[in-house]
C-alpha cells in the first residue's frame, strides 16, 4: 500500500495461483472477494492503474508529458477492464457503448486477450478455476462465491464496463454509478506519479504503538496504517481517505476490515464508520511524532 508502483504490478502481472491451507488465499492476489463480487475498492485498484498508465513508462521511468498520453491511459484502462462479448447478446449500435476491447490487444498485449478478455476478468476467471480444482485448499464459503463467479460475474462486470464510460451528466446517470473512467484520469492527474519507496518509522514510534496497540492487533497492520497516514496526509486536513477493501487485499485477509481494525484505540487513530469498503481517520493525539 506504501509502495504503489509494485502496487501497479501487482495489478498488472502475474498471481500466483496457489494457497498453502483454507486460510492462505495467494490466489486472490491484491483482490478480496468483496472486490470481485461487489467491486468494493475499484476505485483505488483503477486510479492506481490510471496512474501508472500516464506517468510512468513499462520501466516504472517517468514519462515527459503525462497530459498527452490521457487517451493512451484510457485505452489501458479499456483493455485491463475488457469482458468479452455475449453470444447471445444483440449486436449494439455505433452509438452505443461496449465492453469488449479486444481491438486494443495489440497495443496492450498483457491487458487484453485476442478473444476481449482483460486482465481482471481473465484474472476472476482463474481464481475460480483454481477454486473448483482444489476444492481441499479452500473454505466451504469461497466455493459458494466462486460458484456465483461463474453464475453472474461476466454480465454484473459487463454492465459495470459499461456504466464507467456513460458521462457524469448524461439523462440516464444514477447516484450509485461511482466508477467512471473519467473519474480515474482526474483523479491521476491529481495526485501524480506513484511513490515506488516505502516508508519507515522512526524507531520511537514503532516502539510507542508497540505499547499502545491491543493483544491479539498485528503490528504490522498498525505500522502500515501509521505510514500510510503519513504518506497521504494532505496540506489542509488531519483526515486521510482510508481504503478499507485495498487494506484487507493487501494485508491478504478481511479480518482487517471486519475485526481488527475495530479494535485499534483512538489513542492510535480516529476513524469514521466504514460505507463501500472505505473510511476515514486520522492519528490519535497521544502520539509523538518528530
């Protein structure tokens, strides 16, 4: 989380499809559940993307003019989100907008299949194969996820695809239809290029949240939230955006989100209710920071 271009990577490249136990879920990669059949947490994973698409060559180097690659970066984005199309679907319209970008395989050979399938749904696709072949490996839950995978997955992800081009403004907007392309791009244009550093503790501070934080909280995960203050704490607020569903990604588990995240006293960090698999917080006022 502190490091976003191997955030980047990780949501571009290759996962490692396996698990050691039912708890171990590697074959998720940076994903949970709740993103794959909710979209909870899109939003970060696509303005990650986004970023990474305008401001940084295939090296991770910086690109001179990020402005210029806007269609570039939206293009990367259709690719990486590409569902192929229905066979029983009615042929659309040249108005009309489409899921399938198949056309785009050239240009992002790793984003996008020949056949339109993308990176996240070639990606879905291959969490539930590993699902079903290695029924041992996994809890009773995740194979009825799976199953609703491989039920409702493409055409909830088609109709999502599609929601994310249709303009803020147009009649037809509702309220719920967050995810939008254009959105991503401002958004990336805003915050810039994607940190490729982690950020370390003072060895004070690590050592008072050691003290502070309750038995049975991972350390790490309280650390990692520290930093992650720090790091994206803006000028004029002591409130950070905290994005509950990328944590629980990250961390490899929603125990994150659901248990231990309660848990951490507001001698620590403060926080709001979390809505969409987000919150917000900011650091407690014991804390010393130097």
């Amino acid at each position: 989380m502190l490091n976003e271009w191997k955030e980047f990577q990780d949501y571009t490249g290759v996962v490692n499809y396996t698990a050691r136990n039912k708890q171990d879920t590697t074959y998720l990669g940076r994903f949970t559940f709740d993103t794959i059949l909710d979209f909870e947490g899109l939003n970060r994973v696509l303005t990650t993307l986004a970023r990474g698409f305008l401001f940084h060559n295939e090296n991770g180097s910086p690109v001179k003019a990020p402005r210029e690659r806007i269609d570039y970066a939206k293009r990367g984005l259709c690719a990486w989100c590409s569902v192929p199309d229905s066979k029983k679907n009615t042929p659309r319209e040249a108005w009309q907008f489409g899921s399938d970008f198949r056309e785009l395989h050239l240009e992002f050979p790793g984003l996008v299949e020949e056949n339109g399938s993308g990176w996240f749904h070639r990606h879905v696709h291959r969490v539930a194969a590993f699902v079903r072949e290695n029924p041992e490996r996994v809890s009773s839950s995740v194979q009825k996820k799976c199953a609703a995978i491989e039920k409702g997955f493409d055409r909830a992800w088609r109709d999502k695809v599609i929601q994310m081009q249709i303009p803020l403004f147009a009649p037809t907007t509702k309220g719920q239809w967050g995810l939008r392309f254009d959105s991503f791009l401002a958004q990336a244009l805003e915050l810039g290029p994607l940190r490729d550093k982690e950020q370390s503790l003072p060895p004070e501070l690590v050592e008072q949240l050691r003290t502070l934080t309750p038995k049975g909280v991972p350390l790490d995960m309280v650390t990692t939230l520290v930093s992650y203050y720090l790091a994206n704490k803006p000028e004029d607020s002591d409130w950070v955006v905290l994005p509950v569903a990328n944590f629980d990604a990250y961390f490899g588990t929603t125990s994150f989100g659901r248990k231990y995240l309660k848990q951490i006293s507001e001698a620590i960090l403060e926080r709001s209710e979390t809505g969409f698999g987000l919150c917000r917080y900011r650091l407690g006022g014991t804390l010393v920071i130097k």
